[in-house]
C-alpha cells in the first residue's frame, strides 16, 4: 500500500501552548487511520491543518507526494464531517450533498447518478427532501457523510463524528461506518478521544498526548505492546507498576513475581516498569498469613472486577464471571506474561 | 401550579396585553385615518360632517405618480444600501470577542442620545457649500466650483442611509450572532470560494434578521419627511412632504389622511408577504 497522506514534522503553537510538537505521520491510501487523545492532545489541531483550514508553522503535508501545505481548504481534495455535522440547515438533504459536485461544476445527469447513489448508501432515499431540521441526530450524521463523500475526496477527515450521539446509536454508527468505509475504499482519517470507538474501527491508530504521538499501531498491538506509560493506560485499564529483573521475568516492588512474555528479556538486576493487563491476573483463595485483601468488587456482567489492595500496592484484576470473592476476603495473586509489557520509563 | 401556562384559556389572556396595546395604539388610529380620508374638509383644517370621496378622488392629482416615484426608488435604494453595510459590518461584529461587540453596539446605539433632527442638521453643516466636506473635496479637486453636495437625491439618499442603518444593522447581527459559523468552514471545505460563501450559506442564514432590518429601514424611509426637507431642497420631496403640506398648510386633512391610507396599506401588504414566507418557510423547516 503507498503513503497517501504524509505529515512531516509539522508543529502548530497557540502563543505558549505547543498544540503540535514536531509530529511526523504517514497515513496509507484506503486505510481508516484514527488520531486518539484526551482532548488537548492536537488531534483536532492536526485534523485542522489536514483540512487545511489552518496553517503549521514548520514542517510540511503531502498528499499524493504533492505539497498541499499552503493549499487552502476549497482547493484540497480533502473533506471533512464536521463535529456537529453543519448541515446547511436552509437546504434540504439532497442539495446539502449536490452542494460541493455543483460548485465543481457537475453536469445536470452526473449530478444526478452521483446524488442517488450517495443517497442510497448512506440509506436515506426515503428522507432526500427533508430539511436537517427534520433529522435524527443519526441521519444528520449519514447525510453529512455523504455531502462529503460524493466529491470523490482522497482523503476523508472525520471530527468526532459520533461524538454527539447516544451510546446505541453509536455504536451501531460504528458498523455502519466501517461497511461503508469497504464500500467506498476511501482513506479515512478518524479523529476521537473514545478509545473503544478507535480500536474498534482503525486499521491503524496515532496516540496522541500533549502534541506528540506517542505510539502509532495496529489496535491490537497498541493494547499488547504499549510504547509508553501514556498509551498502556488510555488504551484500556491497565497496572503500571515499578520492579527489579531477576531471571525469567521481574520481582515487583511488592514482593509478587510477574514472568516476561517470550522474546522479552532484562539483564537481571535492572529497574524495569511494567504495564500489567487487570485480564491476565489471577485470583485464588488465600489464607491470613497473605498480604492481599480484595477491597473493592465491581460487576460488569460478563466480568468482575477487583481492587485488591497490600504492601502499599494497589491492583485493578478482572476476572470472568459473576463476583467469586467478597470484599475483605484474603487472596493470592498471579501474573500471567500475556499481559505483561515492558515500559521505556525504566528506573526513571 | 404548574399547569397555570397551559392551555388555549391562558394562551388567550397572556397574549390579551399585547393585543390590546395593538388595538389601541395601532388599530384604532390606522382605523381613524382611514376613515379620514372618506370625510370632507371643513373650512377650519377639521373634518366636516358626512361622507365624501373628494380626497379619494385627490389621489388621482397628476403630480403624485413622479413623487410616489421617488418616495419609492429612493426607500428602495436606502434600504438596499442600509443592508449592503449592514451584512458585512454584521458579520464581523458577530466574529468579534464578547467584550469588544459590547463596546461597538453601543457606539450604534450613541448617535441615539442626540436628538434626530439635531443629527440631520449636522449633516446640512457637513454637506453645506461651505462646509468642510466641500472645502476639502474641491481642494482636492475632486468636486468642481459649482457642484453642490447639499439639496439633491444624492444628499436625501446619504442621510436616509445614515438615520436608518442602524436599524438594519442590528437585527442583522442578532441573526449573525445566533448564526453558526462552522457551516462556513463547512462550505469553504465543499470548494466554495468567498462569495459563494456569503451569498449561498451566510445570506440564507441570517436572512430572517436581514429582512427584518429591511423591512424597518424601508418603513421609516418611505414615511420620511424631516430629511427631504432639510436637505433636499425643492426637487427631492417625498410622499412625506405632501402629507404634511396637506396637513398644515393646506389644512386638508381627508386628503392627508388619504396619502397616508395609501402608504399604509401598501406598507401592511408587504409585512403580510413577509409574515406568510416565514410561516411558509418555518413549515418547511418542520417548526
């Protein structure tokens, strides 16, 4: 697959604020790439500058090995679904999609074919002539969708585009985006600091904090091989927990033994930090000469998770299942190396 | 208690204040001056007892069609100019921080405090053959020796626009303040270049609060007789003028009252339009 958007050194200051600090990506052509963060990250920053509706003070932006940098927003081949969808809320669905194909000049048939197409994959026929006013939030995001799409964009900017929806809705938005995104086969870059929604629909994902990306990866190996301390704990729940390498994997600070995962290795004797999924712990019955006391227990139906506390260290452990301990009860620990990931912050 | 504001009962007597200040403060002098115009003039600038068509038939005088004319092209063209400014300067109020659209609607607002004629006279001392306008204009020598800016159309139309802009200038930005900018990011990300952005998406936007401003810059042009007075001279009168000659110094009043019963249906048939689009266009919006 080529590079289809490049973003090269590119940094974005808000008087002493670094919004972006020196980021460098390179997004491939049909892929769905997501910028996630906290909000203040720069992914909107970044999204922004993308659309062209702002401008970096270094670096540069390719798009299909051309520099759009200076280009401005009406003449990239880039569209964007807005946050809050911005119709224009005076036309009804249908011109809303015709708006961007009649500026660049469509004749009357084309303009046509395209429209019902567009109108039939966001599946909206039945409402082509009502006015946005008359939407659900769900169809106003499908036809904001299509008014983009239809230009045939390169590269299709996402702002949160679910942001504003309820939790069923969005999650079901979510199938339907990614079955569109087969459909259409158009790069997609997805903005959202949910980072269900991103693991969920990415093929690949930038994790962005305070300006920089922290780690770009597929979600699975962003949620397995954390880069940074920042990443194993946005992308999930995790333990972050400090220790001392000895053969065969690290004696935690609390005294329990944590097993490397294969083709991991520490020269015995350095400081480590580790990143300890709460799912690849292990829960078993305990007697009073142990340290640990389950403190807290909290069902999520298909699991149960535990705070369990001792030594001055504090786990978050899930356990498939409904509640198999009480609070207060004794318990041992055991760390799986399926979930164990080796931090960079050693020692620091 | 809670229900107290509900229902076609409450409806009725919350509205009954505001119906009632309209039947007696509009309805029953529109109604007075209209009937005026079918009495007969008495000898003493009253009127006479009966029924008469004498200033109905008056309408038909034939110096009324040029000055209808002018009433008219000159209402239209200060309104049209009045909202020309008034949709850029909206737009960028509306664009301004907070703090700064406070300190500017006030400096709109301040020409209010001095009294309206005292506004126009200052115009007469601007425009003045000797004024500095005029001074400065023929230093430059831009405006020849014998080129008056005072007592033609171009001096009436100046003034009409200085004395009504405000009154376009604010509900255009009451509308642009409520308007959402991101659907101009929005076009402008569709291809729309900068005109097309104003016209097909920020026009339609605040269009309601435009032709609200119209419609109050049209209605006090075309009743106006202070400004085509005062620097008009003798060839720029407008309907205005003739109503007040009839008036005051004809001491006709049916035929005052008649002039004016014929602005103020055409005014009401206008605002009627206006009242039947925005029902139209609030159906459609599913409202």
């Amino acid at each position: 697959m080529d590079d289809s958007l490049v973003i090269d050194a590119v940094s974005r200051r808000f008087g002493a604020l670094r919004a972006l600090d020196d980021v460098s990506l390179s997004i491939r052509e049909g892929e769905i790439f997501s910028l996630l963060g906290p909000s203040g990250c720069g992914k909107t920053t970044l999204l922004r500058l993308l659309a062209g509706f702002d401008a970096p003070e270094a670096g540069r932006i390719f798009l299909a090995g051309k520099d759009i940098t200076a280009l401005p927003p009406e003449h990239r081949p880039v569209n964007t679904v807005f946050q809050n969808y911005a119709l224009f809320p005076h036309l009804s669905v249908r011109e809303n999609i015709a708006f961007g194909p009649r500026l660049a000049g469509w004749s009357r048939s084309e303009l046509r074919t395209a429209i019902d197409r567009m109108l039939a994959l966001v599946k909206l026929e039945s409402h082509a002539d009502c006015k946005p006013a008359q939407l659900s939030g769900g169809q106003k995001q499908r036809t904001a969708l299509a008014r983009a799409l239809v230009n045939r964009p390169r590269v299709l900017l996402l702002d949160e585009p679910l942001a504003a929806l309820d939790l069923k809705l969005r999650q079901h938005l979510l199938v339907e985006l990614a079955s569109l995104h087969r459909e259409v086969g158009t790069t997609f870059v997805y903005v959202t600091h949910d980072q269900g929604e991103a693991m969920s629909l990415s093929h690949r994902i930038a994790v962005m904090n305070r300006g920089r990306v922290e780690q770009v990866d597929e979600p699975e190996r962003l949620y397995r091989q954390p880069a940074t301390a920042f990443v194993a704990a946005f992308i999930g729940n995790t333990n972050i927990v400090d220790g001392r390498a000895e053969s065969g994997g690290v004696r935690l600070a609390d005294g329990l033994f944590a097993p490397l995962p294969d083709g991991v290795n520490a020269a015995s004797g350095t400081s480590l930090r580790l990143s300890v999924r709460p799912e690849h712990m292990r829960l078993e019955i305990g007697g009073l000469e142990d340290p640990w006391r389950v403190a807290e227990v909290v069902f999520g139906g298909p699991h149960t998770q535990y705070w369990v506390e001792g030594r001055g260290q504090r786990w978050l452990i899930q356990q498939p299942g409904p509640p198999a301990f009480a609070r207060g009860a004794a318990v041992q620990l055991r760390v799986e190396s399926a979930g164990v990931s080796l931090l960079p912050e050693a020692g620091s | 208690m809670k229900h107290v504001f509900r229902g076609r009962t409450t409806e009725w007597l919350l509205t009954t204040p505001s119906l009632l200040w309209l039947a007696i403060f509009f309805a029953l002098p529109a109604g007075l001056i209209l009937m005026a115009a079918f009495r007969p003039a008495d000898l003493h600038g009253g009127l006479g007892d009966g029924w008469s068509l004498a200033a109905v038939h008056a309408l038909a005088d034939p110096s009324y069609p040029a000055l209808w004319f002018r009433t008219l092209w000159l209402s239209l063209v200060a309104t049209l100019i009045c909202l020309a400014l008034a949709l850029p300067a909206g737009y960028h109020l509306a664009r301004l921080p907070r703090r700064r659209q406070g300190v500017i609607l006030l400096l709109i607002v301040l020409p209010f405090l001095t009294n309206f004629l005292i506004r126009v006279f200052a115009w007469k001392t601007l425009l003045h053959p000797d004024g500095p306008l005029t001074r400065l204009l023929q230093n430059c020598g831009i405006l020849s020796e014998d080129t008056l800016l005072l007592y033609n159309s171009g001096a009436v139309l100046a003034v009409l626009v200085y004395v009504h802009l405000p009154f376009a200038l604010l509900p255009v930005y009451a509308a642009a303040e409520r308007f959402d900018f991101c659907l101009l990011d929005a076009a402008r990300d569709l291809g729309a270049g900068a005109w097309k952005r104003f016209w097909s998406v920020f026009l339609p936007g605040v269009g309601a609060g435009a032709g609200a401003g119209a419609l109050l810059v049209l209605t006090g042009c075309l009743g106006q007789y202070v400004v085509p007075q005062l620097v008009g001279g003798t060839d720029n009168e407008m309907i205005g003028n003739r109503i007040v000659q009839r008036a005051f110094s004809d001491r006709n009043l049916p035929e005052a009252a008649a002039l004016s019963g014929v602005l103020l249906i055409a005014l009401l048939l206008v605002l009627m339009a206006q009242a039947r689009k925005r029902r139209h266009s609030a159906r459609e919006a599913g409202l």
